[in-house]
C-alpha cells in the first residue's frame, strides 16, 4: 500500500493534519477512542493485521505506517 493513501486515512479518521513525523501527543484529537478507531480503520482499509501487543507502541504517524508496511508513493 502507498503511503499517501495510509497517511490520508490516518487524517482523515483524526480529522487534522498531519504528516509522516506527526506524533501523538501533538494531536489534540488522538486520544484513547481514535487510537483504536484508528488501528481498525487501517486494519479494514488496507487488509493488514496490527499485533495488539503492539498498539499501545503507536505514538506517532510513523511507527504506524512502519507496522502496516507502507511504501512510498
């Protein structure tokens, strides 16, 4: 999948902007509701499936994007 498109989601279910580099505590919308909002919006989206070990990790756009395998494009 394309970065682009994950990155799109990803502002679209935060309803901000945001970038590659955006963290979470930076985003007044993130909080624990979108997270997981976030994580199942990815999941069914893009067909991935996130380790839920791993979710409480996800604190910036980035370490998403590197969990879902996202490609540049």
């Amino acid at each position: 999948m394309k970065k682009s498109e994950v990155l799109r989601t990803i502002a679209d279910v935060l309803k901000a902007e945001i970038d590659e580099y955006t963290m979470k505590i930076d985003v007044p919308s993130w909080d624990s509701l979108k997270h997981i909002q976030l994580i199942m919006e990815v999941e069914e989206k893009f067909g991935v499936e996130i380790p839920i070990e791993k979710v409480p990790d996800i604190d910036s756009v980035s370490v998403l994007l590197g969990l879902v395998g996202a490609e540049e494009g």
